[in-house]
C-alpha cells in the first residue's frame, strides 16, 4: 500500500551558485559519503531529500544528515535512512522507500513512494 509520494525540482544553476556563495552549506546537508560529488549530483540528492520529506508528511525532528542517498549493489539510487528519519518510517508503517532521480536540461529531479502494509 503506498504510504505517501514525494516530488522535487532543483534549478541546477541556482543551486551551483548556493554552494558557492554558502561554504557550509554542503556540509550542512550532505552527509560526508555525498559531499565529494559533482554539483548535479548534489541538487539531484537535495531534490531526493526534499521528495522524501514531502512522502513523510513532514520533517519534524529530521535532520539532513540522517537521509543519506547512496547506491545499491546495481548502481540504483536508495536511502540509507538513521535516527530520527528511520523513526519517522517506523512510526508511519513504511516499510520500503523507492527512489528515482535524474537531471537534464538544467534541473535535477527526484521522486519518492513509501510503501507500508495497511
């Protein structure tokens, strides 16, 4: 059953120029596994973050930092979800998280479905 579904769209140019006027913002929202990764793939992440805050309902208690996105064995993008985002799951019944994300055309794009039993 799905428990919720998120969107986001990051203006890639107006990000780039948010990590370069913003030092720490990479290290604000990035955990460190994400940091060293070309721009694109940095808004594509926050768009990811963004979309699964918006399949939760809310963020309450989340930080950046515990909604990592990292790659499974193929190569396709997942969370690895910790503290009070793993709870946030727990507490709503979700018991898997898909993720898709792209950029083109000066965007990146990410797309979030929370599954859970009813």
């Amino acid at each position: 059953m799905i428990k919720g579904i998120g969107v986001d769209i990051v203006d890639l140019a107006r990000f780039e120029r948010q990590v370069e006027r913003t030092p720490g913002l990479v290290s604000r929202l990035f955990a460190e596994s994400e940091r060293g990764l070309p721009v694109h793939s940095l808004a594509a992440r926050f768009a990811a973050k963004e979309a699964l805050i918006k399949a939760l309902g809310d963020s309450a208690g989340v930080t950046w930092h515990e909604m990592e996105v990292v790659n499974d064995p193929a190569g396709n993008p997942e969370f690895l979800l910790h503290g009070a985002a793993r709870a946030a799951l727990t507490a709503r019944g979700i018991t898997s998280v898909h993720l898709t994300m792209t950029h083109d055309a000066g965007v990146a794009c990410a797309f979030v479905v929370a599954e859970g039993l009813a």
